[in-house]
C-alpha cells in the first residue's frame, strides 16, 4: 500500500504540473481582451467571445495560488495574478459591493445578480492569494465580501444563508445557480461552500463573527444538512429548512465529509471536530453507494423515482479520491485507501485528456465520452483536479 500511495503521490505531481496547469497557462489565456477565455469546447475550440464567469475566474484565481503556495513557484504566481487583476478591474461592482455573476467576453456585466455561492468562492480565491502572495488588498476584498453576505444573506430568523440577490442586493424570485437546480431559498451547495470560503478566511483572519459563523455553519450540516437517516446531504430546503429535495448527489457527500472536516480542525474546537469526524465517515460510507465496479462514482440517484445518472462526471471523481483518503486517514482502513486508487485508475484511463490537455467533462457508464460538456467553461475549472492533486500531494507523506 505505502508504495502505491507514493507512486500515486509522483504520478499526481505529474498530472498537475505537466497537464492541468499549462492547459490553462498555454490555451485559455485571452490576449485580446484580457483575463481567461471564458469557454473551451469538449472538442476543444476555443469560443473567443463566450461570456466570462465569475465561479470560473475565482476557481483559476484560487488554482493558480493555491499551486504556487505549495510548490513556491513563481510562475503560478503570474497567472494567479492575472485571474486577481481581472478580478479586481471587472467583477467588482464599485458601487453596490459584491461581485457580478457574468461578464461579457469584453469585461463589461453581462448579468449583475450577485449569487451568494460566486461571492463564497472570490472570498476563498483572494484569501488564497493573500497567502501566496501576502497581497493585503486581497484580503481586505475578501473580508469585505465576508460582512456583504453576513449584511444581506445570513437569516436572522430561521437560521442559514439565502441564495441570490439583485445588483442592488433585493432578493431575487429565481434564486437558482443553473437550470437543473430547484428554485428554492437555501441549498447545501452554496452553504457548502460559504463554509469552504469562511474556512480559508478563518486561516488568516481571526475575528469573532467570523469564528462565531463558521461554527455555525458547521452545526447546519450536523442538524439540518446531513439527513440523520441516510447520511447523505439533503440538496435544497424552503427558508425554514424543510427538505425539497429527492436526489443524493454522490460527489457533493464525498466532498462534504472532508470539507467538514477540514473546518472543524481550523476552528479548532476539540468537541466539534469529534462530531464532525464521526459524521464525515458516515458521509463517506453513503458516498460510496455510487462507487462502480470500475473505480468510477456516478453522479446521483433520485431515492424517489428510483432514476440513476449514471455518467461519471470529472469532479466528482476528484473529490472522491480526496474524501476516501481522508476516510482513510482517520480510520486506517485501507479499503478507503484503495478506493482512492481505483478512482485515479479510472481517471488516467477514461477522464484525462491525454491528447488535448485537462480532462473530459463526463465518461458514461459504456466509456463513451461526453464531447458535449465544455473542455473549459463556465462550471468546468480547474479547481476540482488541482486541489486534489495538492490535498493528496500534502497528505501522502515521503
């Protein structure tokens, strides 16, 4: 086991620093009109004039600087630099605070809300450069967006942060991040990763609201998240945290029971993070009902109709190999840590792009793959496979 783990480590490195980085360093820098190329098609065509995204921005911003504070590589330090001065220069509204949600492939706004989820991922993003960089403009941005969602999104009553606002911060009717979501006042996602931004936050930042907030969010997840029955993380919810929703999303539970972890452990509460540590690993283990006999995890399955969606999509096979390890890492079982690698052995063999560079958006459950998701794009980053490369690289010691 320990030599797979350390050839995993190596052939990790590779991954990360020979294809995923210069995919993005080499192909998706826009030139003409600054920042990132907003689209790549799965067939690999650069869209010159999609519109530019603000979770695509932040997720290279924090790609990049993440990269470079582990490696302390200069080079990462640039193209971070160039996701932050875009950032800065154009998805900040100057005049109502926040960020938009979508820019015109020329940087002027192209659809101003300001979704709660797109200001938790600015938050980690400039936090991450600030400890690449020590740039304190970056985190002053980020603090600001940390009082904006605690001014305009935290419910005083019920508890929980609501969903998307107007440029001018009124709630919106269509509180939605995309067409397949349910339009509902909370959600786990974006809870998921407020929590995700305040824990990077709390890493440089030790102020009482914010430390008051994160054990908060945790305690959500403990009480109104994770479904006590199944383990799995209910998916949306009405403004008094009664359940709307009838799918487990295998992905978004592996990836909780480490992100959970993780922030218990910056928080630093001894009592919490031994609830959270035995929460995670039933998370993990209701996770692993979507693991197929091929390594891969499948998307998710509707526990009320009985539908499967059983396409492997890229992300999910990331956060599974960092949630199984950690799984391992806790109990020392090593069919966690097995699981780690047979999800890498099915990415090397289906999801990465050898050929083309990054990795394939989806592999259905006959291997076919799915040129229709985009190569680059609005949801599709490099934030999923460069942080699981840097989680395990950290974790996996020499």
């Amino acid at each position: 086991m320990k030599y797979d783990l350390l050839e995993l480590k190596q052939e990790l490195k590779e991954e990360l620093t020979h294809n995923i980085l210069p995919f993005w360093m080499e192909k998706m820098i826009d030139e003409k009109q600054g920042g990132f190329y907003g689209q790549m098609t799965g067939r690999n065509q650069i869209v010159p004039n999609a519109p530019k995204g603000g979770i695509l921005n932040a997720r290279i911003l924090w790609s990049f600087s993440s990269a470079a504070l582990y490696f302390h590589n200069q080079l990462y330090v640039k193209y971070a630099k160039i996701a932050k001065d875009y950032a800065i220069a154009h998805f900040f509204d100057n005049v109502n605070g926040g960020t938009y949600w979508m820019l015109n492939a020329d940087g002027t706004p192209a659809e101003t809300k300001k979704q709660i989820y797109s200001q938790a991922f600015f938050i980690y993003a400039l936090v991450e450069y600030y400890r690449t960089t020590g740039d304190k403009d970056s985190l002053d941005k980020a603090i600001e967006l940390f009082q904006l969602i605690e001014k305009h999104s935290f419910d005083l009553n019920q508890n929980g942060y609501f969903e998307a606002y107007s440029q001018d911060w009124k709630l919106l009717e269509d509180l939605r991040l995309s067409e397949k979501d349910e339009n509902e006042k909370k959600t786990m996602n974006t809870h998921l990763h407020i929590l995700e931004a305040y824990t990077n936050l709390f890493r440089v930042w030790d102020n009482p609201l914010l430390e008051k907030q994160l054990k908060n969010l945790i305690k959500i997840f403990l009480e109104k998240i994770v479904n006590p029955v199944s383990f799995h993380l209910d998916l949306f919810f009405d403004e008094n945290w009664t359940s709307k929703s009838t799918l487990y999303s295998y992905g978004h539970d592996i990836e909780a029971s480490w992100l959970l972890e993780e922030a218990a452990e910056v928080l630093g509460d001894a009592d919490i993070l031994k609830k959270v540590s035995d929460l995670s690993l039933k998370i993990a283990n209701a996770a692993a009902e979507g693991i197929q006999p091929n390594g891969s995890i499948i998307n998710e399955k509707n526990h009320s109709t009985g539908h499967v969606d059983t396409n492997s999509d890229w992300w999910p096979q990331a956060e599974a190999m960092v949630g199984f390890y950690n799984a391992y890492e806790f109990t020392k079982d090593e069919a966690f840590a097995e699981k780690t690698l047979a999800a890498w052995e099915y990415t090397k063999e289906f999801i990465i792009d050898k050929k083309a560079g990054e990795w394939h958006w989806a592999v259905s459950a006959k291997g076919v793959i799915d040129e229709q998701g985009d190569k680059a794009g609005f949801w599709k980053c490099p934030y999923h496979n460069t942080r699981m490369c840097l989680e395990l690289m950290s974790r996996i010691k020499d």
